[in-house]
C-alpha cells in the first residue's frame, strides 16, 4: 500500500520537527534534517 502524499507533507519529524520525505519504495519517511527514518506499517483489518 502507498503512502497518502497530502498527509505525508503534514507530518514532521518526531525528533527534530524537521521536514520529511517518502523513502523511495514508499515504505517509510526520512528526515533531510537528522536522517532518522521513520518506518510506515499497515494495519491488518
């Protein structure tokens, strides 16, 4: 599943506040800032 990108620009990074983009298979966010990556998970219905 992709990442929904108009939410993906409303998110900040969780340890600097920095802005962050969608990693390249789009299964997680990177901050250009700090470098932490943030994996995204899907949840099972």
């Amino acid at each position: 599943m992709a990442l929904n990108m108009e939410l993906a620009r409303l998110l900040a990074c969780p340890k600097c506040l920095g802005v962050l983009s969608v990693l390249p298979a789009q299964d997680g966010l990177i901050c250009a800032a700090c470098g932490v990556v943030s994996p995204c998970a899907t949840a099972s219905r």
